[in-house]
C-alpha cells in the first residue's frame, strides 16, 4: 500500500519511510499526475491480499498491471505506456495479481477477478459476458466502448440484408457441386432459376433498438432507398438526431415489425425475460405472429434475444420468412432458410483496434486519474486535475444516506483540507473523487486514513492515486480490511 504518512510542504511532498520499502518516483512514474515537478518519496505497505500477512508475489511490483483474456489488438493495447503498465495474457500472469482485465467475448467467471482488480474493460458493446451486477456490488467499475464497433456490425447488417434477399450462399454452394461434377457451364443458365430473389429498394427495415448500430443502420439503409420504421424506448437525443428524417418511430417491438420486409434486432441482451425487463428470448412467438411471412430477420446482436423453438415455427410455416444470425442456435443451424455466421460482427481490423484503443484509453484514465467514462455500472465522474501538490483519493461507496458525510468527516478528523471533491451515485453505488492540498509543515497518517475511510460501513473500497502504480487500494470486503 502507498503513501502511508506525509510531510508535506508547499513545494514538495517527502514521505518518509515507514513501510518495509522505499522508493523514489518523479512525476513522469506518476502518470502525469501534478505534483509540481518534484520527486517524491513514496513508502509501500506490502500486506498483499490478507488483512495482515504478507504476500511476496506482489513485492516490487511498480507498474499496473493489465491483464487480457481473448486476443486484443496490438494497436489498441500500445495505448498503455510500457513504463507504466505491463499487459499480459491471463493465462500467463502465473498468479500476478491484476489491477485491471480486458476482455472480449470471454465469459468472465467471478473467481477470475482477483481481489486487486480495480476495473474490467469489455472491448466492445455487449457486457453480458461479464457479472456485472455482482462486480457493482464489489464495487468494480465494467467499462464498455460504445460505438467503437459499430461500424463494422452494420456493413455485416447490411451484408444480411442482402444474404437475405438473394440467394447468394445457396447459389454458391450449387456451383461448387455443379463444379464437383464438371456441370457448371452446361447447367447455370437453367438452374439459376432456382435461386431468385428481390430487391431492397422500396422494402421496409425495422430497426429494434436505435443505438449506434441501429442507427448508422437506418442511415445507410435509406441511402438503399429503403423505407424505415424504428423502435426503441430508450432512445437517446444524440441518437435520435442521427435518424434519416422520415423515419416512422413505432410504439412496440409488435408494432414495428407488421408491414416490415426485414427487421434488424441491434439491442443488447439482458438476462430475464421481457416480463422481468430482460430481453430473453424478446422475438418470440408473441412479437413472431405479427411479422409477415416473408420477412427477414436479421440478429447481429445476441442469439439469446431470439426464441429458437419459435422461430422454427415460423420458418417452417411455408412462407419465404428468412433467419440471418450472427450466433451459434442448436435448433436453426441447418435449417435451409437460416443463415448462421460465427460471430463476425466486430471482427475487422479497424474495428479490433478501436475497441482495444478506447477500452485502454477509458481504464488509463480510471487507473491514473479517477475518472470514469463509459461504464455500464458507474455513474460518469470527471474532475480536472488542479495544478498544485494536491493528493486525489477516490472512494466506492454504497448510495446511502449518512456515507458521504462520514467520508467527509475522516478527511476533518486528521485535519485535511479538502480543495475540491465530486461524488456521483448510479443505482445502489456512489463514487468520489476528492482532492486534498495538505498543509505547509503537516504530518499525516495516510495510513491510518485510508483504513478508516475503508472500513466505514458504507464503503466499498478506496484509493490513494499518485504514488506508485498499482498500490494505493484498499478493499472492504464483509467488515475485512484487504490492502
Ligand atoms: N455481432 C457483433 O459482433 C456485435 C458487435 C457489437 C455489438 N453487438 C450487439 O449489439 C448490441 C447493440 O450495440 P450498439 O453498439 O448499437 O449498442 P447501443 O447501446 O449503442 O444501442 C443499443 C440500443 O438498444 C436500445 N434498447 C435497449 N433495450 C431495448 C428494447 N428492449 N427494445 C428496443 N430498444 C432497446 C437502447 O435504448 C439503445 O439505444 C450490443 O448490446 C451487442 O449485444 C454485436
Ligand atoms: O458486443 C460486441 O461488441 C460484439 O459481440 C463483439 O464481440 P467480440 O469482440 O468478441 O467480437
């Protein structure tokens, strides 16, 4: 643990050794943090995961470290300082503690998130693969990167929509047998009767959920000349204003998709089912009945959204309905009016590198300075560093009344000032990120602070930013100091 007793002067902090180690960082080690220059003196407290042992995998360790599960983009990951943090695949951290994970479509299992990991980076939209609503009780902030790969999901969309209305793959395959037996000249210009198709020019789109896919979707398909109706009950102002501007805007997922030639579902998933405000199974036979018989279904998002069962009903109607996935589906996968693709959406190089790049962005500036952006569990908290000797304190705390003033009382009971401070609270969690300029000549406990501060009823965890990196957090797990 850093920082454990400081003496601080106007123009310098110097702390002095306390702990079992001493080191000396300057300003360039303490990722940009203002300390007006001088190099200061930072002592650890190396109790590793226990409330008092001493774990000596961690000793030494003056970097983050950045652990990865999947295959991240190298152009993404040089977004992390080599100076600063280590990045390394998880199945090679041979027990290193991690401080922060990133991940793609792994799914994140709860034991796979050490007790030092202060945040998860999903490289991409849905977070469904990750536990969020138990990582927000453990006070973890999950970031995603919104739009980062929408682009490259909506030219698979678009790609659908014509899988869709030609019969290109059933053609292709044709050839390939036709080629096997030496026919292909003498039979093509007969057999391509058999794989007719229509135009999309004309035809509705509905779009279900009008987010950056959905919407860089209907932008592009009405540069088609489609006809487009939307639906989305969440839709943002930003995303509203990127909408072609004759687009209907319909009041239900039923209502949306009667009349409509091709549906695009471009929501995330959320476990439960509609009823219990999830989107399991959302294309079911209840929304099935009013589409018509023909129409294409394209699901880029998750194949949990759709009713397998049901849709193998409605595909086998008879009718010239049509099921264009992204995800694997036990029931569908050879059914001949199904097209299944193995999860291809964000697999473009563009897109890997976007993701990767905002994703190293978004936790660089957790890690380094505090802030939070783009989490799905965290409320948005900015505050602009000050340019003085200030020391940033962050604290994860229950959203519950009396917490933010006990905080604020522990900062007065060991006589520190405050210069700025913010707290933001999402659902059950609050988070503050408060700046402290401790006195000319002061000696503080910073030690005890952060233990007192941590092990407030209503606190979660806190940090102590500036000192070497990857110490400075403190965990209250059930009533248990962990630093
Ligand atoms: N195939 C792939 O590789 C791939 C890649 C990226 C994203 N996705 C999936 O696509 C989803 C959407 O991605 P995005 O970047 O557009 O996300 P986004 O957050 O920008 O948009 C999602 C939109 O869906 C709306 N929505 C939520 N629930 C809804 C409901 N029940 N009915 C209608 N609208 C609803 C939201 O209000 C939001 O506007 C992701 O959650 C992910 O599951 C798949
Ligand atoms: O939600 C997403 O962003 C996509 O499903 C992409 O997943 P991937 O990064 O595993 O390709």
């Amino acid at each position: 643990m850093t920082l454990l007793r400081i003496t601080a002067t106007r123009t310098a902090l110097r702390v002095p050794f306390i702990g079992t180690k001493t080191t000396t960082v300057t300003p360039v080690s303490l990722s940009a943090r203002c300390y007006s220059g001088h190099p200061i003196k930072v002592t650890h407290y190396e109790s590793g995961w226990t409330a008092d042992g001493v774990d000596d995998s961690i000793k030494g360790i003056e970097k983050y470290c950045t652990q990865t599960f999947n295959k991240i983009s190298q152009v993404g990951l040089s977004v992390f300082p080599k100076d600063l943090y280590d990045v390394i695949p998880r199945d090679e951290a041979h027990g290193r503690p991690a401080h922060a994970l990133m991940l793609r479509s792994h799914k994140l299992q709860e034991d796979q998130v050490d007790p030092s990991v202060r945040a998860i980076a999903r490289c991409g939209a849905g977070t469904n693969n990750i536990p969020v609503a138990r990582m927000t009780e453990l006070g973890i902030p999950v970031f995603n990167t919104p739009g980062a790969n929408a682009n490259a999901v909506k030219e698979l969309v678009l790609c659908g929509l014509f899988l869709g209305s030609r019969r290109v793959i059933d053609g292709i395959n044709h050839m390939k047998d036709l080629g096997k037996q030496g026919l292909a000249r003498e039979r093509v210009e007969k057999d391509k009767a058999l794989f007719g198709g229509r135009e999309i020019k004309g035809k509705r789109l509905a779009v279900i959920g009008l987010g950056h896919i959905g919407a860089a979707t209907a932008r592009d398909a009405h540069s088609l000349g489609m006809d487009l109706v939307g639906y989305d009950p969440g839709l943002s102002v930003k995303s509203a204003m990127k909408l072609p501007r004759n687009m209907d805007l319909a009041d239900s997922i039923s209502s949306a998709v009667a009349n409509a030639d091709y549906i695009s579902l471009n929501i995330p998933y959320i476990k439960g089912t509609p009823e219990e405000g999830g989107t399991h199974g959302i294309i079911g036979h209840a929304v099935l009945r009013h589409m018509k018989s023909d129409a294409v279904i394209l699901n880029f998002a998750r194949g949990e959204l759709v009713d397998s069962v049901a849709m193998k009903e409605f595909l086998d109607k008879g009718g010239e309905g049509r099921y264009i996935s992204d995800f694997p589906d036990d029931v569908l996968w050879n059914h001949e009016n199904v097209v299944i693709i193995p999860h291809l959406g964000a697999s473009t190089g563009e897109a890997e590198d976007s993701a990767a790049a905002m994703a190293a962005e978004t936790l660089r500036l957790y890690l380094e300075h505090g802030t939070i952006r783009h989490s799905v569990n965290f409320p948005d908290t900015s505050l602009q560093e000050k340019d003085s000797n200030h020391i940033r304190i962050t604290v994860v705390n229950k959203n519950k009344p009396g917490v933010l003033s006990a905080i604020t009382d522990v900062f007065a009971k060991h006589g520190l000032n405050i210069v700025q401070q913010i707290n933001h609270s999402r659902g059950e969690i609050a988070y503050n990120v408060i700046d402290i300029e401790p006195a000319a000549g002061d000696s503080h406990d910073f030690r005890e602070l952060q233990k007192e501060l941590t092990m407030h009823d209503g606190i979660l965890s806190s940090r102590i930013m500036g000192g070497v990196a990857g110490n400075g957090y403190a965990r209250n797990i059930d009533g248990t100091y962990y630093a």
